[in-house]
C-alpha cells in the first residue's frame, strides 16, 4: 500500500516537458536550516535524468542548482487581464451595484387572494377573506408594535457598559444597512440613541437573496440575567396538533422589533 501511494504521489510531481518553465523551488531559510518553504519562481534550464532537473536561483549562494521533482512544483503564471475604461453614469452604477432592500408586499396578495387559495373550496376563501378582513393591522406592509408583552433586558449587579467598535463592511453591504436602519427608523421600529452601551450591527444573508440586519449581542448576553422558563418542546406541539385538518404558518416579518423594549432596565 505504501509502495502504491509512492507511485501515484510521483506520478503527480513536477515533470516538465520542456525547458523555460518557471517553478516554486522547496529551500531552507536563511534563519535556519531545519525549516523550508517554496520559494521562486525560479527557471528550469536542464533535465538530468528520469526526475532531477537544473534550476538557476538567482540571488541565493548557489546560482543553479540540480533539484528533484519532489522539491519543486508548478508556478502558474496569472493571465493577462485587459482593463477597459469608460464612462459610468453615477446613478446607473448605483442602481446596479447597490442592491435594494425588499420590502413584504401582503397588500396587493390581501387584494387578490383567489390564485393563492387555490387549494381551498369557496367557503372556506371566504372564511380565510372574512379573518383577513376582521384583522387587517396583523399583515401590513409594515410591521406594527406588539401591545400584549414587553421586554425588559435585565443586568448582573455591578456591570459597566460595553462599548464595542462596528464591523468593518464593503461600501455596498454599509449602504443596505443603512437603508434597513432608516426603514426602522421612519416606521417607528427604531430610534435614535445616544447611548453608554454600544454593540456592532451586521448583514446575514437569507435564502431569497436579501439581507437580515442583525446586531452581536454576545457580549452583552454574557451580562444578562437569563430567563430560566422553558421554551415549548417542538414534539410535544406536532403532538398537540396531530389530529387538526389545517396548519397555518406565518412568517412573522421582524418579530423582534416588534416587542417594545421597557426603558427603565433592571
């Protein structure tokens, strides 16, 4: 087995055809010489035997030097790229380089129901129409405040704020962010603040393509006084519906920045 993979490592060593290919050369350095790295690239100018070859090193002690295939490798060249210049309408390079942030559209679905009811019979359309109808601030096009709980993020005794530095992001991803935090802002989601504590925000993408805003609380997690009630068991709600005729799923749009945040933290 060994004997094997001897065979099939050299039958994918460096064997070139021809002279005036340029190599990586595996030498000592000049710290020590119990530690090697490629270095080059360096021209082939010989072939000596079945796997030894010629190689000048300019710039080391030895200006050429023979080399077994085993202690060299390929350098492949990078190909040529032509650059074209050109004139770029600034507000056309905006509107394709920098992409728009997709807003939930349950308006003009809510007006036409019927293709996306499809599966159902005309009753009960028009029970799901009559629910839609009696609800109609739960699917806006921009999500509300929730008024049934609120938050309130409560601290370990004797912490100091945390401030920490943003991310460092590419000038596109900088202006989707920009955009969600002024769609939080102008929708009420968000406000202004001039806050002690500072924690860095950053883009996650999701599988339509767009962008999710997210802000790191770790660190602030680590200083938070965790709430100990048990979350519901996945099983134990399959069971619990086991027996129902229809399942609904809702996308809950932004849910967390829904719920108020109390002001007076504890």
């Amino acid at each position: 087995m060994n004997l094997l993979g001897v065979k099939q490592y050299l039958a994918t060593a460096y064997h070139p055809e021809s002279q005036g290919d340029s190599v990586l050369l595996l030498l000592p350095t000049y710290k020590t010489s119990l530690q090697a790295k490629f270095e080059g690239p360096y021209e082939v100018v010989d072939k000596c035997g079945s796997d030894r070859y010629v190689i000048i090193t300019p710039g080391r002690r030895k200006a050429a030097r023979k080399v077994h295939a085993n202690n060299m490798k390929l350098f492949p060249h990078r190909q040529t790229v032509m650059t074209v210049r050109g004139e770029v309408n600034s507000a056309q390079e905006e509107d394709n380089f920098i992409p728009t942030v997709p807003r939930i559209n349950n308006s003009s679905i809510i007006h036409n129901l019927d293709p996306v009811l499809q599966h159902l019979c005309s009753k009960e359309r028009e029970d799901v129409k009559t629910l839609l109808v009696r609800f109609p601030e739960i699917l806006q096009d921009v999500p509300q405040q929730c008024v049934v709980a609120s938050h309130n993020v409560v601290l370990v005794d004797g912490v100091s704020p945390i401030k920490q530095a943003p991310y460092r992001m590419s000038p596109c991803k900088r202006e989707i962010l920009r955009k969600e935090v002024q769609f939080l802002i102008d929708n009420g989601l968000a406000e202004h603040s001039s806050s002690e504590w500072a924690s860095p925000c950053l883009l996650v993408p999701k599988p339509d393509g767009s962008s999710r805003l997210c802000t790191d609380y770790r660190r602030v997690n680590e200083v938070t006084r965790t709430d100990s009630y048990p979350l519901s068991r996945i099983d134990d709600i399959l069971d619990s519906i086991g027996n129902s005729r229809f399942l609904t799923k809702l996308d809950l749009l932004k849910g967390y920045y829904q719920a108020v945040i109390e002001k007076e933290g504890g």
